[in-house]
C-alpha cells in the first residue's frame, strides 16, 4: 500500500532547479528517504529523466557504501564517516555529458566534510541536489552557515490525519482515535496488527532514537535522558523549564541532574526532531518570553509508547495534533499570553495571565487559535473565549473543538470549527 504524501511531493517537485541544495530534514523514519527515492524518483522517471540521470546513494545503506569501498559495519564501530574522496570519484565516474544529473543523497550527515562536498556541487550548471538528513544541528544550523543561503529546507513530517486517512479503512471518527493513540510515523500505520503498531513503537524508540541520540552526543549513560523524555512525554502542552524540571527529578526522582545538564538534553531531543518547544508572545506588549516553554511530540505515537499508553487525556493530546497540523502547514506557532487586571469584591487589583493556545504566524496571515476538546457547556466556552475579546486586533480568532458542530461565527466574530473540518481541509484557516 503506497501513501502518496502528494503535498509534501508537490513542495519538492516546486523547487526543482532551484539552484539551492534541497534538504529534507525530519524525525528518522518519518518517510524521508521515501519521499526522495521513491515518490520523487518516480516523478522524475514520469516525466521523461533517463535512470542514469538520477544518481541516488544512502549513507546508512551497506550495498552503496561497498560501491565505494566503504564498510558500514566498520564506520559504525569506529564512529567515523564515509570518506569524500571516494564518494566524489564515484559520482564522477557516474556524470557522463552535459545533459542535467539529480543527485538523490538519503542520510547526507554520514558523509564527512559534507557541507564542502555539496557546496562543489552547486557550481555544477548540470547539477540538481537533493539530500535528507535526521539531524537539526547537523543540518539546519550548517545550511545557515557553510551554505550561506544556498540551502532550502523542507521539513518532512510524520504523516499527517488527511495523509493517514487516505489509507486507513474505517470512518474519520474511528481514524482520528487511531491516530491519536499510535500516531503517524508510516511504518507504523501500516501494520494492521496492534500488538505490532505497539512492538514497533517500543522498537523504534529503544533501537533509534535513544540510541541515535546517545551515540552522536556521546552521552555514557543514558538513565536521565530517559527519565526526562518521560516527564516530558506525562506533560505535554504544559508550561515547563530546565529549572522546574530540575526540581521535579529532585523531588520525585532523588536526582541531583542540574537545570544546565536538562537544559542539553532538551537540545538533544529538539535535534533530533523527536519534540519541539513553543516559545510564550506577550500578545499586548508584542514580545517574547523566553522561559518557561511548552513542548509537544512530533508523533504522539512515539509519546504514548514512552508513557506505556497510559495517560491519553484527549484534551492534550488534541491540543498535540492541532500544534503538529500547524506547523506542518508551514506557520511558525508561539504561545499566547494576555496581562489581565481587575478589581475584586474588596477593591484590590488582581492581576492575572490568560492563555491563547496558539498564535501563528505566515508572512502577512496571523491566527489565534483555542484548542477546546468540548465547549458544549457555556462555562468553558466563556473560559475559551474571554483571552480573544481582549485582543484589540483584527486577526482571525478560531476556536477547534471535538464537537461535531457546522463551522459558525459567534456575535463577537469568534469562528467555532470542529477537528475534522480543521484537519481535513488544507485551507481551513482561510474560509
């Protein structure tokens, strides 16, 4: 069964001869190197390349790296990298004439001196380059720096609900259950047994990412990066920061691991794309607050299996998807904070911060969304909207909610749509 992922296709197939180094970024096994030798290949095979045009080559491969004299096992138990030197005489030995060439490269940060060797090929006219890689340090920071410019990232995500969707057999209810408790990470969503989504899960986390994680920061033991995915994992889209969580390991876990030694390993899992933080905008002083963050999954699969599927409060776990989809669709997404003051029943002043869950930001457009799992009930509708009457602009204000409710504006110009509607429709936020 093929999942078409025709978005993130079309995003590539746009930047074509782009004369930048196109670089795929995301968390392993999210579906990179599928969408580059697969789904992008057979593009270019579609529209009439010639197969000795596209060159394509993966790094963690054995078959390739032997066609360079390279042993996969070796480098791995030496830690080192494939040699440039004998990967350019291969590629040499590939381009043959003038005509146009794609290099296709699957997991480039194995590759040594790799920023050298790509930046050699963007002085090639015949030359179209595209990479993948698992790594934010060690790619999205050497594009800012060794490409100067000459690099254009696509961050590839684990699959989304439209995407899941269009190859799970059941109704969207019963499909947005599934993909809230196993997630979207593809191999996954594959397996039609559960006890296999579960061994999957278990598996990638134990034999991947942990392990990635630990051997390219050359971390020796491992406990405390664990323990802090877990607490994590028990409190997504909450406020947090290295010193309360410091706290947190003090108290209830008898560590003495510092707020700097969290504070690193908060960098790692962001590095490694396995979570991401949101960032706090002061929405009326129209400023950052740097501290404390909230951190959402890039795949709530993964977070439910850290957590041994306990846990699944609907209400976070909604609030996950919806900060997924977002970024996604390309908006950078903060978390909103609104200063409040009034006066009490003796007359004093007490003041107070409410909450946007979600301020987006895309060129010009900017929303402010609430994620309300039910508002039903008046109360919590009057909670979820008090913050957006406060804001004194004209931007869109958007409650999503789980309520299978028609999308509808209220008489303060609030716009009410349930989850489906969100998810399923690319343009959502712009009818």
């Amino acid at each position: 069964m093929e999942i078409k992922r025709e978005s993130c296709l079309q995003k590539l197939i746009d930047r074509k001869h782009n004369t930048l180094i196109k670089v795929i970024t995301g968390i392993r096994r999210c579906g990179k190197s599928y969408l580059l030798n697969t789904l992008f290949y057979n593009h270019l095979i579609e529209n009439g390349i010639a197969p000795d045009h596209i060159i394509r080559f993966a790094f963690d491969s054995a078959d390739d790296l032997m066609r360079i004299g390279e042993d996969l096992i070796e480098m791995q138990k030496t830690r080192r990298k494939a040699n440039p030197h004998k990967f350019l005489s291969y590629i040499q030995s590939k381009i043959t004439d003038s005509g146009m060439y794609y290099l296709l490269l699957d997991e480039i940060q194995m590759l040594d001196s790799f920023e050298s060797v790509l930046n050699g090929y963007l002085r090639k006219e015949n030359m179209d380059v595209y990479v993948t890689g698992s790594n934010a340090k060690l790619l999205s920071h050497d594009i800012a720096t060794e490409f100067a410019g000459r690099g254009d990232v696509l961050h590839l995500f684990p699959l989304s609900f439209a995407e899941f969707m269009s190859v799970f057999k059941g109704d969207r209810y019963e499909g947005f259950s599934e993909y809230m408790l196993y997630g979207g990470i593809p191999l996954v969503v594959l397996r039609e047994n559960k006890s296999e989504k579960l061994s999957l899960l278990n598996g990638l986390f134990e034999e991947i990412y942990i392990r990635d994680i630990q051997q390219r920061n050359k971390i020796r033991n491992t406990g405390e990066l664990e323990e802090l995915l877990d607490v994590l994992s028990s409190a997504i889209g909450s406020l947090t920061n290295p010193e309360k969580l410091k706290n947190t390991f003090h108290s209830k876990k008898k560590s003495n691991i510092t707020s700097t030694t969290i504070k690193k390993y908060l960098d790692y899992l962001e590095d490694s794309f396995l979570v991401e933080a949101s960032t706090r905008y002061d929405i009326k002083g129209r400023s950052y607050i740097e501290t404390p963050r909230k951190y959402y999954f890039s795949d709530l699969g993964l977070r439910n299996a850290r957590i041994n599927f306990r846990q699944l409060e609907q209400t976070h776990s909604m609030e996950n998807v919806i900060y997924n989809e977002l970024r996604r669709r390309g908006y950078n997404v903060d978390v909103g904070v609104i200063s409040t003051a009034s006066k009490n029943a003796d007359g004093k002043v007490v003041r107070s911060q409410l909450e946007v869950d979600f301020v987006c930001n895309l060129g010009s457009e900017r929303y402010y969304i609430q994620s309300a799992y039910s508002v039903q009930d008046e109360g919590k509708r009057t909670q979820e909207t008090r913050p957006f009457k406060l804001i004194d602009d004209s931007f869109r204000k958007i409650i999503i909610t789980n309520d299978i409710v028609p999308p509808y504006y209220d008489d303060y110009g609030i716009y009410t749509m349930n989850i489906y509607d969100f998810l399923l429709n690319e343009g959502s936020l712009t009818l």
